[in-house]
C-alpha cells in the first residue's frame, strides 16, 4: 500500500510547484501571508514487517502555520506542530506512543481564487519528544531496548476553506523507520497517520 502511495505523492508535489498564471488574469499578485493555528484528530499505526497485530492509536495534531503567496493559486506553507503517532497492538493491549514535533513543508494549489477546495503536499521532519509502551503500567520505550528515530517523510492532503477558517484531510507517512534496537539496527517500522484537521487564520 505505501509503495502505491508514494508515487502518487511524488506527482501531486510536482503538479503543485509548477508556476500558476491564474485563473483567467496573467499578473501576479503582490505576496500575501497568512498565519494561525491548526488542529484536530489523527489516527496512527505503524506498518514493516518487524509489527504486526496493529490498530490505530487516536490522538491529536495541531500546532501553528504561516502561509506565503507564492503565486495567483500557489502558496507554500511551513508548520511545527505537535503530532502524537504510534500504534496500539491488539494481541497485547498495549499501545506504543509516539509523540514528536513535527516539521512540514507544505505546498498548497488553491483551485479558487476566494476559498474554496485545496490540494496540499511536501516533505516533514519528525523530532520525537517521548516514547512510551503505554498498558497496565506505562514504560519508556528505553526500559525495554528500544530508540525513537528522527524521521523524514511527507504529506498528501485536501482542504477547503472559507474566509479564515478551513478544514483538511491529511495522509502523513513516514519513508524512514521509527525505532531502533541500537544505533546499527533499525526496526522496519514507519508511521503512519490519517488526519482530520480545522485551520483559523487571521
């Protein structure tokens, strides 16, 4: 599944760096910037061959964003967000909590002029903030052997907005592995989020 992703993300952050000429005008606009908060639900796993027996750990993604006009319909977006990831495993009922902050950059196509629907894509950078094995008790993750990793990945996704306020679904996903046993020996475990956020800008 992640392989037949990829290529499609690839594909959509082509499309979105290509200079727009707008819809119906051939200026450009002067530069505008957008900046506000942004927040809601996501729903993690993790997928590799060294997991299994996962379900989505539920938690929440939200933090701040500027937005730079970059064109009449193209705008890049940098964010830092809070982002709790991880899986819950059913076969033992214990859920492996990730939590870092995360670090896209996003390009967003606007298909209209004033609002409306929204084409997002762009790499991120996961710094981990804590790793726990959360069950009867709650361990970090270091108790029994394990590393949380910097990681490196990217975001698809779809919005609409409307004046200041706007709504998204994301699909954010990792290209490297999460954990380690050491420093020579990754896990073959990424991340994996579905998210549905809400935007207020000012």
């Amino acid at each position: 599944m992640t392989r037949s992703l990829l290529p499609t993300a690839f594909v959509v952050a082509a499309l979105l760096t290509v200079p727009s000429t707008g819809f119906g005008q051939a200026e450009s606009p002067a530069q505008t910037k957008t900046f506000g908060i942004i927040g809601g639900v996501d729903f993690a796993t993790l997928a590799g061959s060294d997991v299994s027996n996962t379900s989505s750990r539920t938690g929440f993604m939200g933090g701040l964003f500027l937005g730079v006009m970059v064109g009449r319909s193209v705008e890049v977006e940098p964010e830092v967000l809070y982002s709790m990831k991880g899986s819950s495993f059913t076969d033992t009922d214990t859920t492996l909590a990730l939590d870092y902050i995360e670090v896209p950059i996003l390009v967003k196509l606007h298909l209209q002029q004033e609002g409306g629907m929204y084409l997002l894509a762009g790499p991120a950078v996961d710094f981990h903030v804590s790793c726990k094995a959360i069950g009867a008790v709650s361990i970090d993750c270091s108790d029994f052997g394990l590393t949380p990793n910097l990681t490196f990945g990217g975001i698809v996704g779809l919005g609409y907005t409307r004046g200041r306020v706007g709504i998204e679904g994301r699909y954010d996903f990792d290209f490297s592995d999460a954990l380690a046993l050491d420093q020579f020996t990754n896990l073959d475990a990424k991340n994996r989020v579905w998210a549905i956020l809400v935007r207020l800008s000012r």
